[in-house]
C-alpha cells in the first residue's frame, strides 16, 4: 500500500483517465439532461439504488469478511467512466446518452460516493477497528477527479479537433494505467491473494453480470430505446474501478478493501464484452422477427 506505484501511481491514473473523460464533455451534455430527463432518471434510479441494494445483497449471501464487503459497496457507489462510452460505441448504444450519464453521476457521486461508503463501514466493520474516512484525503481525490475533467473540457473547448486527435492517445494510456492500478492494488495484498481471489471472483463476476443486465433490461422494460438500454447496460455495469480503489486506498487506508474493485477491473472487460455480443444478436435475432411478421402480414 506504501509503494510508489500505489501512492504516486493511483493519482496520476485516475487524473488522466478523468482527463480523458472531460476531453469527450461539453457543457451541453449536461444540458442534454432536459431534452432525456426520462432514460438519464431510470439509469440513475438503477445506478444509485439498485446497484447498491444488490451488492449488499451479494455481500450477504456469499457471508464475505466485512472489509471486502465494504470494498463492494464503495465499488457498487463508483460511477461509470470513459470505458463504458467505449464499449457503447462498440455495440451500438446511444454514446450521447452514455456521455450525460457519466458525467451527471460523476458530480452526484461526490455526495453518494462517501454517503455510502460511510454507511457500509458502520454496518460491516467493528467498530474497535479503527476505519473511517479521512475527508481532507477524500477532498484530494474529488479534487483528482474534477479538476482533470474542468481541464479536459476547457481543451475541448479551446480546440476540438485537438481533443479529438487526443482522444485515442488518452483512451490508451488510461487503458496501460488502470491495468498498472488493479496489479499494485493486487500485489499490495500479495500475501492474500489466493484467499481474495476465491472469496471475490465469483462475486465481483456475478456482480458485472447483474450491474450490466441490470442496466440494459430495466430500461427496455421501462420502454426505452435498444441503443439507450445498451447505453444504460455499459454505463451501470462498467464502473470506475480506479475512483473506487482510491476511495479504498487514499481516502480510508485499507488495501483489503480495494481487493473486490481490482479483482473487478479485470473481469469486467472480457465480461462486457461477451454481453455486448449477446445484446447485439438479440437485438438482429428480434429485428429479423419482426421483419419476417410484417412480410406474413403482406402476404
């Protein structure tokens, strides 16, 4: 947890990866608000009350040690980020909407995020074990977190064409610091790896599974377009696992606790990955449905 990696090398990844998101902001997507108050209210609904509700759930169920528990929690109260905009773009989901979505949750999560993370501590933790917020540390990391995006945005607006040339240079290295993260995050806790793998990667796996299908089908149900779902789906089952190893490691000093969310930035990928596949086919398999009832009809 003292390594350079983790105490230089967590907030100069979560800078440039927030950086990165405020390059693909303007100010109209926060206004973009009002023209779709209905999908950005039910994805937020999804976001900051069922997500949380269901890894409290899974917490319980799988009976986990009450530092892991919480390290969930803050990770089910983490928002979405640029890579969940990445994978909407891949599979055809409303990326506008992904854009409006990440960066309204990414303002509530500074009142949500401690929120939450304050409650799980006092309903997991003991309280003889001497764990609890450090709020000027928590102050240092929303500054990590708004500062870069205000810079990103001021970019952009001085020159778009050069924020868009940026784009994929800073998708990468965000890419190369997240990976770097999650292995100091995990080699911080070397010694208890093995234990943590077998307790969380069944979980945090179930989790993605459930956050992703969670996000998509809800908003269907709820009569929201297949590209706005898909959108929904990435942006509530991709989470900033960065901004949640943060919260764990600078902001409460407990490297146990960042265990669930680098055990989840790693399945996340190849598990979005495969959903977006299966949401695509669905939606051909229903296109190609209803396209062969209407020829019936004709006929």
């Amino acid at each position: 947890m003292d390594s350079a990696l983790i105490s230089v090398g967590l907030p100069i990844a979560l800078a440039v990866i927030m950086f990165g998101l405020g390059l693909s902001l303007t100010p109209g997507d926060f206004r973009r608000v009002a023209q779709s108050p209905r999908a950005v209210a039910i994805a937020l609904v999804c976001q900051l009350v069922i997500l949380p509700l269901v890894a409290f759930g899974l917490v319980k169920l799988f009976d986990l040690p009450p530092l892991l528990a919480v390290g969930f929690v803050i990770l089910a109260a983490s928002p979405g980020g640029t890579t969940a905009n990445l994978y909407s773009h891949l599979f055809r989901g409303d990326v506008a909407l992904n854009i409006t979505l990440t960066a309204i949750n990414s303002v509530i999560a500074i009142v949500t995020l401690p929120l939450l993370t304050g409650w799980a501590i006092a309903h997991f933790v003991d309280e003889s074990t001497q764990i609890g917020l450090q709020f000027d540390k928590l102050l240092q990391v929303f500054a990590i977190v708004l500062i870069p995006v205000l810079a990103g945005m001021l970019v952009r607006h001085r020159s778009a064409a050069f924020a868009d040339r940026m784009d994929r240079p800073v998708r990468t290295a965000s890419a190369i610091l997240l990976i770097a993260v999650v292995v100091g995050a995990m080699f911080s806790e070397r010694d208890n790896i093995t234990t943590y793998l077998v307790q969380v990667g069944v979980v945090a796996a179930i989790f993605c599974l459930i956050s992703l299908t969670v996000g998509y089908l809800i908003p269907r149900r709820l009569g929201l377009t297949e590209d706005q779902a898909v959108a929904c789906g990435f942006e509530i089952g991709i989470h900033n696992s960065t901004l949640a190893i943060a919260m764990a490691i600078t902001v409460i000093g407990n490297a146990e606790m960042s265990v669930p969310s680098a055990v989840y930035g790693v399945l996340m990928f190849p598990i979005a990955a495969v959903f977006g596949i299966a949401v695509r086919n669905r939606a051909v398999l229903s296109s190609s449905d209803r396209s062969k009832s209407a020829s019936q009809r004709g006929r």
